[in-house]
C-alpha cells in the first residue's frame, strides 16, 4: 500500500510540477531582481542549453552552492583527465563564481535547471548524459525520477543528511525509497550519514570521509594581502567568517568588549551572503564603530574598527589577516558552517554549538584542541581575549587544527575508488573514440 502511495504522489509531483512550469518565469524574475539569479543567463533554469553539447562521454556533475562546489573541484579535475568531458551545475551565482575561479573554461558550467518535468527533460535531452554524481544532499525528486527512466547511473558523493532532513524523510520514508532506490551508489562523509540513508532504502552505501577535507587551502592574491597587511600593521586582529544574520552585530558588540583591553584591535567580518552588507555597515556604525569595506576599496586605517570582507571567493585572503577565527551559523543560526577552511590556514576555531551540518568535523576539532565551541556573545569576547593573550594556546589550537585536516585527508581516494566502476566504461569509450577520431 505504501509503496502504491508513494508512486501516486511522485506522479502527482511529477504532473504537478508541468501544470505549474508555464508560471515559475515570474519567481526567477524576482530572484533576478534580487541578484540571486544570473539575469544573463536564466534560461538555462528552464533547462535551455547555454552551450554545445561536446562529443564523447558526459558526466554531470551538480554541486548547489559554493561549499559543495569547493568540494568537488579535485573530483571534476581528476574525472577532467581521465578524458571525460564535464557540465558542472550549481544553484548560485556565488557557486558559478567560484566554479569560474577555480576551474575556468576546462568545464561547461549551467545553472541547475529547476525542478520541473519540462526543464530536466530539456535539459537531459540535450547534454545527455552517461552519468549523474550529485554532491551532498541534492535530493531533487523530478531530476532523480527523470535520470531513472533514462537508465543514467546516479552516484551521489560527500553524501550527509542533516538531522532534520534525516528526520522528515524518516516520517516519509515510503517516498524516501522510491526515490533512493534510483541511486546505484551513495558514498556517505560519515557513519552516521551512511546509516541514515540505509535507513531509507539508499544502497550500497559506502563511507569516504569528507571531500572538503581533501581541497587545498582557498587561494590568495599575495600582493593584495601584502596591501592589507602593511595597512593592518602590528594590530591584533580576529575574525567572523560565513557569518548569518545576527552573527555580525554579535560581533561587533565583541569588538566592544575587546576594545577595552585591547584599543587597536581590528575585527574583520566575513558574511556567507555578502549583499547583505549595507544592512551590516549600517548597523556597526548605529554602534559607533568606522567600517571599511572591501568591495569599496577602503582603506583600512588606524581609525577603522571593522574590516567588511563582502566579496565572493576572497576567504583565503581573510583567513591570512588573523589567527582567530569564529566561524558563523552556530550561534544565531542553525547547522554550522565549514571549519576546515581556517583550519587548514592556520586559524584558531571558534564556533557556537549549532554545528549538526558539520557535527563529525567539528567533534575531531573538539578532540585534537584544534576548535572550541562557545555559548554566547560573552563567551566568545572571553575566548578571543584569552588567545590574543596567550600565544603558546593560540598556536597550541592552530597546529592542532592544522593537523587535525591532515588526519581526516583521503575522502577523495574513496570516493574515486567508488566511482570506478561508473567511470572506467566511459574512459575506455573516450579513449575508443579519439582513437577511431585519429584513425
């Protein structure tokens, strides 16, 4: 019976979604207002090619926004040379961005294409592709139904569900193995995770440890921080880093607190959503604080009280400016952030204690002494005072971070070694055809 519902609700969804499809142009319009969508190119959200589809075998690669692209940027560049062409999609400009930066023109880059029947067949009809590997949590029903009826092999990597997803699919969990049962292969980051999905029907599971662990450290332009850093001086600094909502007057209420034992130091603030910047200036200088801010060319002087680090793919630069590093979404929000970035750049990691999205990374920090969780605003002032003032502590918990990352390193090997079996057919395709192509 259950398994007769949920094949009548996924075709209601699937139905549904087509009916709807011919009015979703004025939600991508305010989104393209709203600078969450690439005005330049939202066709490509219909599922409307932007490019040629390449000959020879295909790989689709779909990572949401910039963590889980990060992620699997080693992945595309090993899959790149094995010969195997690659369109990546993400969700975000902030993620296309990033993708740009890191791997150029060596892939196609679309934007994911909605959720509908009209635009997944679109865009499965023209790029076609010999295989699906979606990164983390991607579970879009239409897309994962649609890859099924094509017989496209679906692996998804760096696999997690976060409590409160494991918890409504649990309460769902007839719809959980309709749509799991399409995965040939799900490679879990943790135990935990890879139970969860046995749990709703997803098989095999296996466990690679997490993909962000096996990146290298963001990069950096080494004359830019050379600039900052002669115009920072000898004053002590930390930072707030993918800050959320909240986080950042949090902040500078501790930039305060700090100030009255330390009068010269520099807070920098680094929002996950950096349109949100204006809002954040405005609310440190209702505090009586001066902001430079990065996107405006201000000059960091003696007078200014906070660095507003609003780009996008700039952390390796942030990071460099400081030792401490409170990393956000833990306090006011909910699931954390990544701490392996400033771990893996010599940081001291501070954070709150809602981290679920990022519990396994965390509980290793916690461990090593490589990270330190705090409760509060004041809990927090009390923390950066302590390592600004103690520096044996403060490179106690960098090295302990640092080699923390060390340890964890190897996700990429297993996640490969699980892809193998999906990937060496279309090598030896590839290979086939250059050959007969030469011939």
């Amino acid at each position: 019976m259950s398994e007769r519902w949920a094949r009548a609700i996924l075709t209601t969804y699937r139905w549904g979604g087509a009916a709807v499809y011919p009015l979703v142009g004025g939600y991508v319009a305010w989104r393209a207002s709203k600078g969450k969508e690439d005005r330049a190119r939202r066709r490509e959200r219909y599922g409307q090619a932007g490019r040629p589809r390449p000959e020879g075998p295909l790989v689709w690669m779909h990572a949401a926004s910039v963590g889980e692209t990060t992620a699997v940027v080693p992945l595309i560049e090993h899959i790149l040379g094995y010969g195997v062409n690659v369109v990546l999609t993400t969700g975000t400009v902030t993620s296309a961005q990033v993708a740009k930066e890191r791997i150029g023109e060596r892939v196609i880059h679309q934007y994911v294409p909605l959720d509908l029947k009209p635009a997944i067949s679109r865009f499965l009809n023209h790029w076609k592709p010999d295989l699906a590997i979606m990164a983390e949590s991607e579970i879009w029903p239409m897309t994962i139904l649609e890859l099924g009826r094509r017989r496209v092999p679906q692996v998804l990597v760096n696999g997690r569900l976060s409590d409160n997803s494991f918890a409504a699919w649990t309460k769902r969990s007839y719809l959980a193995e309709a749509l799991f049962e399409n995965l040939a292969h799900v490679v879990a980051q943790s135990e935990t995770d890879a139970e969860r999905f046995r749990a709703l029907g997803a098989r095999p599971v296996t466990v690679s440890g997490n993909l962000k662990v096996d990146t290298v450290p963001p990069p950096v332009d080494g004359a830019e921080l050379e600039r900052l850093r002669d115009q920072i001086g000898q004053r002590p600094t930390w930072a707030a880093i993918s800050t959320h909502e909240g986080e950042e007057t949090v902040a500078a209420e501790v930039h305060k607190l700090l100030g009255k034992r330390h009068p010269n130091i520099l807070t920098i603030i680094v929002p996950r959503h950096p349109e949100r910047a204006g809002a954040i200036a405005e609310s440190c200088a209702a505090l009586g604080l001066n902001v430079a801010r990065r996107t405006l060319g201000d000059k960091i002087s003696p007078n200014t009280h906070i660095f507003l680090g609003d780009t996008i793919g700039e952390m390796g630069l942030y990071l460099r400016l400081t030792e401490v590093a409170f990393v956000g979404r833990s306090l006011t929000g909910e699931g954390g952030q990544n701490p392996l970035e400033p771990a893996m750049l010599d940081t001291a990691v501070l954070a709150g204690r809602n981290v679920q999205n990022f519990r396994e990374s965390y509980q290793k920090l916690i461990a090593s002494g490589g990270a330190k969780f705090v409760r509060d605003r004041d809990m927090l002032a009390g923390a950066v005072n302590y390592l600004l003032n103690n520096d044996k502590v403060r490179h106690e918990m960098m090295s302990a971070g640092r080699a923390t990352v060390e340890d964890m390193r190897g996700a990429l090997s297993k996640t490969l070694q699980a892809l193998e079996p999906f990937i060496q057919p279309l090598i030896v395709k590839s290979r086939l055809e250059n050959g007969n192509g030469h011939g």
